[in-house]
C-alpha cells in the first residue's frame, strides 16, 4: 500500500528543512519506513538545492529511487493534504500544529529557530514532551523520521468550547 508524506512550511521561509528533503538519509528513511511518495508545500522557500522553487500555481515533480515528490508553494487550504497524509512533517507554527493533531495525524515538528524570539521550539518541546508529537531538528529529521512509531503518540484532546468559555469567564471575573 502506498504511504504518503506531506511536509509543510507555512507561508514562511524555511529553506533548510525542504532542502533536507533532497538529502540521501532523509530519503532513505522515508523509503525505509514504506513512503512513495513525498508532497512538500514550499512557501516562500527553496525547493531544491539549486535554489529554484516552482511558480505560485505550479507543481514540480520528482522522481528518485521509487519515491515521488511534489513540491508547490501555495495551496488556498492543506486541509485535503493533512487529511490524505500518513505523516505529517511540518514547521513548529501554532495553527498548523493544532490543526494537524485535531485530526488525528502522526506529526513531526521541526521548529523554525530563525523566526522571532525562537518562540516555535518552546511549543515543539511542550508538545513533545507530553507525547502529543516528535519533535526533531533539521539535522535530525532523517532519524525522526527512522525512530518515529505512531502508535505512540497520545491522542490529542478534542476542543471543548465549555472548557474555554469557563476559562475565560474565571480569568475575566465572571
């Protein structure tokens, strides 16, 4: 059965971790582990070591060693990637974060540290630490990716608006 990977970057730069995806060990582990095919949305970033990365509207593909890989920039919504994605490899953002573990997929996280105050990593770690995800370097992700066994991940817990509003009632007095 084919497995899917979908790494993400955001609407940021992040040109290490797509261009760690033209690594050797990267692709082996994703081989390894049963992956043919390796969907990246690029952003604003690199998408080969060349430096060149596809138009707003178009997809480049590659081929190498029964692995196929889609790059793109942009997409309106991931949401349909998320969903058709055995693994998730994404950015250290908030909102993707949440997004991808209220679905219920396996996440690996990768922090971007040249972002302001570095702010992405003490989420990661958090998340991490509680079993939520694995989080992992840029100079790790080929390990990551090897170690990485969904089943241990703990199930993120669902949104409770009640849960909220009483927070939000007892920090504004109410």
């Amino acid at each position: 059965m084919a497995k899917t990977a979908f790494v993400t970057v955001g609407s940021t730069k992040f040109d290490d971790l797509v261009t760690a995806f033209s690594r050797e060990d990267v692709i082996s582990s994703l081989q390894s582990k049963g992956y043919t095919r390796l969907n990246i949305q690029c952003g604003h970033s690199y998408a080969s070591d060349s430096g060149t990365y596809p138009q707003l509207q178009d997809v480049r593909v590659i081929e190498t060693g029964g692995l196929r890989i889609e790059q793109f920039r942009f997409k309106p919504s991931l949401e349909e990637d998320f969903r058709s994605a055995d693994l998730v490899i994404s950015h250290a953002g908030s909102g993707t974060i949440l997004e991808v573990l209220r679905m219920g997929k396996p996440l690996i996280v990768v922090p971007n540290s040249t972002l302001m105050d570095d702010h992405q990593t003490e989420l990661a770690v958090k998340l991490d630490q509680l079993g939520y995800l694995k989080a992992s370097t840029v100079s790790d992700i080929a390990r990551a990716i090897a170690d990485f066994n969904a089943s241990e991940i703990v199930p993120f817990p669902g949104f409770t608006p009640e849960r909220f509003s009483s927070l939000l009632n007892k920090e504004m007095g109410f």
